[in-house]
C-alpha cells in the first residue's frame, strides 16, 4: 500500500489502516484510473476519496444532491484540518464568488458541488482556469434512470468531464445498486477502464427484524421505553402517521421532534438540527429526511409503516450504526402498508417522463413492492433476503436477525401448494391474487360466477384453510418461484417453473408462528453481536458518559454536531486506552493530528481527573482470542 495514502489517513483522520474496499479504491485513483465502489452506509465511502485528493496536485470537485451531507463533510474536513468548501444555493451570490476566488488561489483541496451548479456560467469559468485532478460522484445511482433516486441533474455531469481542458479522473460512489443499476452508471458515466469495487452489502451490525402487529403505537412507545438514551429515527409513509406519532409521543413526553415536507424549511431545519445535536435524540419523519445524515450514534431505525422498495429500506435502515456499533432495524408490517404504497406509486409524478418510460418505470415499482412485501412475509433469513436481493451470494442463515431468532411451526404443504398450482393453470393466467383465493376458499360472490370460477376444480378445493393461511402459501411459493405476479398497475398470478412440484419427494413446507401483541414484560428481541461498550466496565462506562458530556459542551461551543468532534467509538477506544498524554491519544482510533490539537488537552484532563478520583478503578476488560473475557 502506498505509505504516503497511510500516513494521510493517520494525519488527518487519525486510523491506522484502510478498512476493507478503501485500500483499493485508493491505490486505483492514485494511479489515474476511474473507479465505481459500491460500499455500503458506515464503510467509509468518503475517506476513499478525501485521502486521495490530497495527495493529487490539483482540486477535487465533489458532486452531491444533498445540502445537508456537503455541510456536514466540509465541518468534518475542517475539523481535520483539510480546507475544503461547499458551493450550493444555500449561499449568496457574493459567498459563492468568494469561494471560487480562495479556491482558484489554492486555498481548497475539495468543492463540494450540487449537480445543478455544473451549468452554471461562472462556475464554468473556474474550472477550465483551475487544475481539476478528480470528480467525484457521489450517491452515483441518481444518474441511473433505473435507480430509486434518479435526478436528471446529474446526466449534465458527462458533459460538464468533457468540457474541461483536461480529463480529470472521475470516481463514483453509491451504497445502493443492483446490477442494473450498477451497469447504467458504469455506461452513463462514461467511466474510461473502471476499477469496478464493491465490498459487498452486508452490514453485520445491523439486526433486522420485522414484526407484523395491528398496534404499532404500542410497540413503538414500548421500544423507547426500553430504549430512553439512544438515539433513533421512525420512518412513516404519509405526513399523516408522522404528525400523529409526534402528538402521541410529544404527549407522553418523550423528547422527540419530527421532520415532513409539509413543514416550512426553518421548521425543518431545526428539527434536523435538534436531532442531530442530540437536543432530541428521537425523529419521527417520512422519507423526505436522512439523505446526507452523517449522525453517526444513530442505535436504531424503526419503519412504522412498509417502504416501497428494497433500495429505500436499506438506505433508510443502514443509517443505524454508521459507527460499526450494533443497531436494530425494526419493520411493523401490516397488510394497510400494500394499499397505502400502492396508492402512493399510483399517485406518482410522471409530469417529466415520456409515455414509454413511464410505463417501464410503472413496472418497475411494482415489481420493487412485491419485492418488499416478500421481505414482510418471509420466513427465511432476512439479511440473505437482502443480500440476495443485490446479487450477493450468501451462505446459510445469519443467525442474526429475527427471524432467525423466531420459533417456527413446520406444517408439509405439499397438496395444498398443487391445488394453487392447480387453480392458476384454470384461470389460464388472467386474474389476480383475490380471484385465486375466492375461488380455493369457495367464496359465494357474484364476481367469482361471472367468470365461471365457481366450475373450476379447485373451486372450494381449500375451503378447510384461513385466507391467511393461503395468502401466505402464495407468497412463499412466489418466493420459490413456483408462481409470479405480473408488474402492470392491476398485477395477475401466472405459473411459474412448477416442475419440482412433480417430484414426489419435493414438499412445500409452510413455517408459522404466533403473532402476538408485545409483552410489556418480555424485552424485545436484542442482536447477540457485542458492543464495543461491552469492553467496559462499569467504572469504564462512567468514564464513557463523562466523555460524552464533555463532547457535547465542545459541540455547542463550535456550533456543530458532537459526532464530527469524536464518534462514540473513538470515546469508547479512549476509555479503553486511557491515554496520559499526547503521544498515547494519537494512539486513539479516529484521533488525528488537528483534532489533537484543538481538543487532545481537555480530553486528557478528564481522563485524569477520573483516574485521579478513582485511582483503583479498572475500565476495560481483556478479551482472548474467542471475545471472551
């Protein structure tokens, strides 16, 4: 690896090594080549170009959607002692000329740029003036049309590469694409001999869970109980769910704050800024909020009602644990969540998008629904469900989620899966999922009489069953791809490959368990993944919260976010460490050389001021080989 990369990274962000993909991405800039990583929220995306771009001659150009995440690394860097800027609308006229002015004259290794400002004249100017020795995209799915995100904005970024005096290199970076997706960026782009990273999707501190339950309000006032100190986020699909979730808690006084587009932006403004300084550490919020929220000591993510796809769940769960630390991903599923996503993507805005398109893009989002539904009601492996889901190979269940933390009833489904086999080959493919079960119950409707239904074999065929019991043996046999449902507006089941079902030794097995309302006296499920917390003793604890205290009297001093003076990791590696003095606090992970200096001496005073008030205190325990202590 190139020591001078690792001496950068130990300057100005104070970590010994390159974590797993960044090593890679790093060597492959610092040869000039273009490069797509795909790494997942918390893998230290932007240190793969940060560290790179001061060490290249020239600038690097930073191109992001988000207001908020290019603030939040501009304090970040400047806290590291790297100048960097931001250029966005949310400056005047006369602050952006200056910045241009302080970065033509070498004062900025980094400018970060929202999209919209590559067609702007002046900026134009500045860059074929200046020597622009990267571009770097981030959040690079937003070019793909294919992607959940997608902004025309940045198709102008190809043009903007091409106009420069000179090619710069040209990095992407996204935690979310599929295949598809990952190719578009590729082609759209126009990367030129790519080094193609992806670390893979896994976020092995993250427990997901899903629960399907009727009183979610319960369950959620129940979890914070049980959860008072920590920091968390509650997704709702509608502004609706997200003001009456707010009134409730609000009432029950719980500290917590909200965030939807319906409020006006200094409202949403100091709601974001309450939770991120840790004013409140709870937000109730619908999608609208998170993207570019670099909180790092979010401990969990609860979605209240059900995403409309797999790209938004797992963009908007992996904001939990950005610190490595172990977080929970809470789903309440209920069958409301279907209608409600469905009339969400029927009321979608396609004012911008021709005919053809539209219809594809139509397809598209159902087909991402009925992924995410499937999701709701498997009985599988929910991280594998994932993983899967964006082409990564996994190998037998996680053992760190709930569902493999449930206890299943097995029931052999074998006859019951060919009387539905049996049932969509009559109706020859034409109709939908309450036609099938209407007709396998026997149900006495006029609409069922109509087409003849009530004729069919398999008419009443499972009159013995729940439409539950059904609508889950259909869903699982989706899953298994013995049936598929078309991706128009009004989907209908056709057969899939059903020729296992000939086997005779092939079964269809069914797992279920009880649903049951939560226990007030039976904690939640909990990940069995350790903390780094779990290092530290009691004595060690109290060190950790004297620590957090002082960083947060630092935060409200500096005006920013506590997480951007030190990450709750780096404070838990200090009581671990217990540095006496300068030289043992760059020892500390993620302590470099200019935080050092700005907040090294009061960090160390604390530390001895504890010591000093408990000379006998031990603080962390040692662990052998296994985790053990």
């Amino acid at each position: 690896m190139n020591r001078q990369a690792v001496q950068t990274l130990k300057t100005y962000f104070g970590y010994d090594t390159f974590r797993e993909g960044q090593e890679s991405v790093v060597e492959s800039i610092l040869e000039h080549r273009d490069v797509l990583a795909i790494m997942p929220t918390g893998a230290g995306k932007s240190i793969c170009y940060q560290v790179p771009a001061l060490m290249l001659s020239g600038i690097t150009i930073v191109i992001s959607p988000l207001i908020s995440l290019m603030q939040d690394q501009v304090k970040a860097l400047n806290e590291a002692g790297i100048h960097a800027a931001f250029i966005n609308s949310s400056l005047s006229e006369s602050q952006i000329s200056k910045a241009l002015y302080l970065a033509a004259g070498g004062r900025y290794k980094i400018i970060y740029v929202a999209p919209e400002r590559l067609e702007n004249y002046e900026f134009l100017e500045f860059a074929r003036q200046v020597e622009i020795s990267m571009v770097t995209v981030d959040e690079a799915h937003c070019i793909s049309q294919w992607g959940q995100d997608f902004r025309p904005s940045y198709v102008k970024i190809v043009d903007f590469v091409k106009n420069l005096p000179g090619r710069p290199i040209v990095s992407a970076f996204t935690a979310t694409a599929t295949e598809e997706v990952k190719n578009d960026i590729l082609c759209t782009l126009k990367l030129e001999d790519p080094k193609v990273v992806i670390t893979g999707f896994d976020r092995k501190n993250l427990y997901y869970s899903v629960e399907n339950i009727r009183r979610k309000d319960d369950f959620v006032m129940d979890y914070i109980d049980r959860h008072p100190t920590e920091s968390g986020i509650i997704y709702c699909s509608t502004r609706k769910n997200v003001d009456n979730l707010f009134e409730l808690l609000f009432q029950k006084g719980v500290a917590v704050t909200r965030y939807h587009a319906g409020l006006n932006n200094e409202t949403r403004k100091k709601n974001q800024d309450d939770f991120i300084y840790d004013r409140t550490p709870v937000i109730i919020a619908t999608n609208a909020f998170g993207m570019g929220i670099d909180k790092s000591n979010v401990r969990y993510v609860i979605h209240y009602n059900m995403p409309q796809s797999m790209e938004n769940y797992y963009q908007e769960a992996g904001r939990a644990g950005r610190d490595g630390e172990n977080s929970q991903c809470v789903l309440l599923f209920s069958a409301q969540d279907v209608i409600i996503d469905r009339m969400l993507l029927d009321n979608k805005d396609f004012s911008d998008v021709d005919e053809e398109d539209e219809f594809l893009i139509r397809q598209r989002d159902i087909r991402r629904l009925q992924i995410m539904e499937g999701y709701c009601k498997t009985t599988g492996c929910l991280r594998n469900y994932i993983l899967e889901y964006f082409g990564e190979k996994t190998f037998g269940p996680c053992d760190n989620c709930g569902n493999c933390h449930r206890e299943y009833h097995e029931t052999d489904m074998t006859r019951e899966a060919k009387w539905v086999v049996n049932c969509v080959a009559e109706t020859r493919g034409r109709y939908g999922l309450t036609i099938v079960l209407g007709t396998l119950l026997g149900a006495k409707r006029a609409r069922l009489r109509e087409l003849g239904a009530d004729k069919y074999k398999s008419y009443g065929a499972l009159n013995d069953h729940s439409e539950a019991e059904l609508r889950a043996l259909i869903s699982q046999m989706t899953e298994m791809g013995y049936l598929y449902q078309t991706q128009e507006r009004y989907s209908v089941l056709k057969l899939g490959d059903i020729s296992p079902l000939r086997d005779e030794n092939t079964h269809v097995i069914m797992r279920t368990y009880e649903e049951k309302e939560p226990d007030k006296k039976k904690k939640p499920q909990k990940s069995v993944r350790k903390r780094s917390t779990d290092a530290l003793t009691a004595a060690g604890y109290d060190l950790f919260e004297a620590l957090r205290k002082l960083r947060l009297e630092i935060a409200k001093e500096e005006a920013m976010p506590p997480y951007i003076v030190f990450s709750d990791k780096t404070l838990i590696d200090m009581c671990i460490k217990c540095p006496s003095n300068e030289e043992e606090m760059l020892e500390v992970s993620g302590v470099g050389e200019n935080k050092l200096k700005k907040y090294g001496q009061r960090f160390l005073e604390e530390i001895q001021k504890f010591c000093l008030e408990r000379p006998n205190a031990v603080l962390s325990m040692s662990e052998d080989e296994n985790g053990n202590p």
